[in-house]
C-alpha cells in the first residue's frame, strides 16, 4: 500500500470527496487516533525518572487539540500571553503551562507572573526586568548549549548564529543579577532547532546542557526543548525518528544527571511538531491545469495563505490524489507536476517538479503531515478566508473543530464599516 491515508484509515467512516462536499476546501483534517499516538509516544519517552512532556502550542493551537493534551497528562509550553490564555482556556491549570518568553515587554511578563506561570528568561537584560517586576520570585532561564540542529537555518536556535537564549560566557552575569532580585532559578531549558530525525546533535546538545545546568543549586527540573522530526517524505519511504533508541538514551542520560545532583527534579521536553504534524492532511480541490515554457502546472485553492512551509522554507509535503473519493495509485501512469495555489505571488508553490499520477480537474490533493506549523501559520494574504478544521474522532465520524472564517470576521477588525 502506497497510501499514507489508506493504510491509516486515515478518514475513518468518510472520503475526502464527502468532507470537502460537507466542510468546503480548503479543509484541515485530523484523525484524533494518530493524535493520541503521537502524545502517548512523546509523555513515555522518559521513564527511569520523574518526567513530563509539553506539548509547544506554537505548532497548533485548536482547542480541541489543547484539550485532547490536557486529557493526555501533557503539560504545555506557551510563548505568548495569547498561547497562556487559550491552554487557560481549554482547561490547564496554571502549573502546567511554562512561559518560554523570548524579548517580551514588562506587561506581558506581568500577565504571566499574575497568573502564577513559570516563566523562562532568555537573556540578561529580560531577567533583569523580571526580577523589578517580581522580587524575591521564581524563574527559570533558557541557556545556549552551543549546538544547533534542524531542517533549515531559519529554525535552529542554539548555537552561535540565533537571537535564542544566554550563552554559556554570560551565566555568570546572570546569577549575579538573579542574586540582586534575590530569585530563585528553579529551572533551566534549551530548544536547540527544529525537525531532527537523527538523536545524535539532540543527545550531545543535552550533554552540554546538563554541564551547564550543574552550576545552578536551586533546580527543580530541567527541560531539553523539542525538535522531534517526522518524515515528511513517508510515501518515498523515509523512516520515522527511532524513538526507543532515543528513549533509552534519554532514560541513561537522566538517571545518571539525577544521582549526580541530588536533589529531587523533574525532567521535561517541549514537542510540537511530532505531537501535531502528522494527525493532519490538508485537503485541497484542484481548478485548473496549465502548461507554460514545458512546466506543467495544477492550480489548487491550497494557497501559500493557507499552507506557509514550502514557500517559507523549501518544505516538502507528500500529495496524494483523490478522485471521486478514491485515491489514485502511484503505480498509475504518472506526470511530473508543480503544484500552485491561487495568490498572486510567483513563489506561491506548494511542490515544484513533483511526480504524481496523472491530474484532472476537480480531482482533490491531500497534502500529507499539515498538523504543525500549517493553520497556525495560515494569513489572510489577499483577504482570503482562513480554512476550516475537522477531526475525525476514534468513531470514525468527522467533527468541525474550527469553522470557516467569514468575510464579516474580516470586516470585524475596523471600527466604524
Ligand atoms: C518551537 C519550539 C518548540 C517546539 O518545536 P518542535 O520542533 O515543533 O518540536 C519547543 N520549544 C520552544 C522554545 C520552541 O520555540
């Protein structure tokens, strides 16, 4: 079976002609079973010591699916005080959100420590406003562990090329600072990139952390950050991340961390895209078919407003074609295709050179692993309307989870029209 949605079962009791005929196109489609998966995966991954997994809401905040975590014993990181409200929202208490703050103004640093929530510090100088604000508190600090790692330049975030974190020189600095305030840092955090398939930057990034994380007194857990990969290329058959072989590093790694330092703490990752990327497909109707200077194009409503990765990062997502509710075989005679949305941008470019099987219009893509980093970073880019969400639940029954967004939501915005 070369059909990432078949073999899953993907649509439960319903086809992709049905949900686009029932929810319009473009449409994001979750299957709540891989979501659960996903979760379960990421809150067992450590075991030999006390633990617990965030869920990054930054990759996809639909309530339904911040509810699902809360059921899932996750706790979450946010990175705004609009992400706090909506895990506020859809349950969490206060303890299990981490504020992972990064060049923030007093205010926003008020609205968390007025609600209680771990905050996160990632240089000098935002400690310092921190510790004005709230003397004699409680705060954890993001440190460089001098590795990056990920997919793209634009996403790695440890190192020496990134605007993240305190490096390992100003440490020092910082407890001096801290002291001043008299706070108390009770946990120290990294996020070194996104998007490794390969453990090992993960692991030694980690190593060096620990190094650095052993100078503070006062922990209480320390936290390695996400950047868990997915294989976006699954159809060309691309492996999924070895999460037992990472797992027993892990569990090695921290046992041996929590007997050196000796005091009771807890250890904590920051996942996002593998909880969320591959629970969605993103579903798309086909309009119209070109030929132009030999490249042969199919225009979609799957805009770059609607999916941002492959314009924004060079990002592949695998397609498969649907028509009349049926997927078309790979085996199927094929055609080499670059595939477009409706913007009037020339980079609007879902998959360039892609093979396929042959496309005719109205025949529907479904653009696979869209869970993370896709509605989330969707815009109104040529006042187009932001796509709706359904899940299929463990019933096998589609349920919409966000509606469409409405030209009146638009219009919403200015006062006085
Ligand atoms: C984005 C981000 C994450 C999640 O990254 P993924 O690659 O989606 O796992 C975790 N922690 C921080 C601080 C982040 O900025």
């Amino acid at each position: 079976m070369n059909s990432f949605t078949q073999s899953t079962s993907f649509f439960g009791g319903s086809n992709p002609e049905e949900l686009a005929r029932s929810f319009g196109t473009p449409l994001y489609v979750y299957n709540e079973a891989i979501l659960r998966d996903r979760m379960r995966h990421m809150q067992g991954l450590i075991r030999s010591v006390p633990f617990t997994a965030n869920y990054s809401i930054k990759t996809n905040s639909n309530l339904t699916l911040l509810r699902i975590a809360l059921e899932e014993g996750l706790s979450a990181d946010a990175m705004s005080p609009g992400e706090i409200e909506f895990l506020l929202r859809a349950g969490f208490p206060q303890e299990r959100i981490f504020y992972v703050a990064n060049n923030v103004s007093d205010e926003e640093l008020r609205f968390a420590i007025d609600r209680g929530i771990m905050t996160s510090l990632d240089s000098v100088s935002q400690l310092e406003r921190f510790g004005r604000l709230n003397p004699n508190g409680k705060c954890a600090l993001r440190l460089n562990p001098g590795v990056g790692a990920g997919h793209h330049e634009k996403v790695i975030t440890a190192g020496k090329k990134t605007k993240f974190a305190i490096a390992q020189e100003d440490i020092d600095h910082a407890k001096i600072v801290a002291n001043k305030y008299n706070l108390k840092i009770v946990g120290v955090n990294q996020h070194i990139g996104s998007l490794f398939m390969d453990a090992t930057p993960y692991l030694q990034a980690i190593e060096n952390f620990l190094q650095l994380a052993k100078g503070f007194e006062d922990l209480e857990f320390v936290d390695f950050g996400g950047g868990f990969g997915i294989p976006y290329r699954k159809l060309s058959g691309e492996k999924t991340l070895d999460i037992d072989a990472t797992s027993k590093a892990l569990d090695h790694i921290c046992e041996q961390f929590a007997k050196e330092y000796g005091k009771p703490i807890v250890f904590k990752i920051e996942p996002g895209r593998y909880i969320a990327a591959e629970s969605c497909v993103l579903i798309g109707r086909v309009h119209s078919l070109k030929q132009n200077a030999g490249v042969h194009y199919v225009g979609t409503d799957i805009g770059m407003n609607v999916l941002v990765r492959p314009s924004m990062y060079g990002s592949w997502h695998d397609i498969e074609v649907y028509r009349d509710g049926e997927v078309l075989s790979s085996d199927d005679q094929t055609a080499i295709y670059t595939v477009v949305g409706n913007i009037c941008e020339t980079g609007d470019i879902l998959a360039k050179d892609r093979t396929l099987p042959i496309v005719r219009e109205n025949d529907l893509l479904v653009v696979l692993d869209a869970g993370a980093y896709g509605y989330c970073m969707s815009s109104n880019y040529n006042n187009r309307l932001k796509a709706a969400e359904v899940m299929i639940g463990t019933d096998g029954l589609p349920q919409l989870i966000r509606r469409r967004q409405t030209l009146e939501d638009l219009f919403r915005e200015f006062p006085g029209f």
